[in-house]
C-alpha cells in the first residue's frame, strides 16, 4: 500500500467519495484514489507551478459544489468531495496556502503530494506541511532517494 493511499484512508475517503487532484502527475496519485474505491477529479494547473491551480478550484466549487453538514457535495454527482490531493511539480511548489484556505472553506480534507519537492520552500515554509497530511517519498526517482 502507497503512503498516498494510506493518507487518503486516515483521512476518512471511502468508496464512493471523490478526491480532487490535478491531471499533471505521476499515476501513483490517481492510483491511490482509485484504490480506496473513490473517483478523482481532475482541475487544470496553473502555468508557471504546474501545480493544481487554487482559481479552477475556486471556479469549479462555487459552480459545482454546495456545503452540507460540514460535507462538500457534488451538484452533478450527489457525492462528498472528501479531500485535495495537489502535487507539488517537479520540486516547483503550487499556490498551497491559497489551496488550504479554499479547502478549509469547502470542508474538504487537504493531502499535500510533496514526493517531488523534498526541500523546496513556499513562504519561507517547507512543503508538505501545508495541509493535514503531507506525502513524501525517497524512490530512486526522487531527489533523496532510499531505494525502490
């Protein structure tokens, strides 16, 4: 089981929720959400992070979504949009503060993917610890690695 996968579960996704994430990324981030049962929406990035773009959030929640018992619900899909999931691109960092404040709005549970961006900062701030949960990873792919 991924760590990803993990996080996903300590943060309540269960079968049938979904989990908003961005289409730039490693398989292992849509993976995880598929094996809890969930299903990922995928929103636009932004240009110069590449990372999952806080305005298509906004946009996509304010005409998509409503707040009900503390619960993000999907208008077209009568579903919870449970958590977040951003990746941080390629050691860039994505505009995570304005993601968590959004998330923190919409009741939605924020899971930073920092696999990529061990060390790198956003506001003087290590990612991956911007949200509830933070995702790190030493593959042989990453910048500090401890094997496969």
């Amino acid at each position: 089981m991924s760590l990803r996968t993990l996080h996903l579960i300590l943060s309540d996704v269960k079968s049938d929720d979904e989990v908003i994430t961005q289409p730039l990324t490693f398989i292992a981030t849509a993976n995880a959400i598929s094996y809890t049962g969930a299903k990922p929406i995928f929103l636009d990035v932004d240009k110069d992070t590449m990372g999952l773009s806080p305005s298509a959030l906004r946009y996509f929640l304010e005409n998509n979504t409503t707040i009900k018992n503390k619960q993000c619900i999907n208008n077209k899909t009568s579903k919870v949009i449970k958590a977040c999931l951003p990746m941080h691109s390629y050691g860039h960092p994505c505009r995570i503060d304005k993601i968590k404040e959004i998330c923190d709005e919409y009741c939605i549970f924020l899971i930073e993917d920092a696999a990529e961006s061990i060390g790198s900062l956003y506001k003087y701030k290590h990612t991956g610890t911007f949200g509830q949960i933070g995702t790190i990873s030493f593959n042989g792919n990453k910048i500090i690695t401890a094997g496969g």
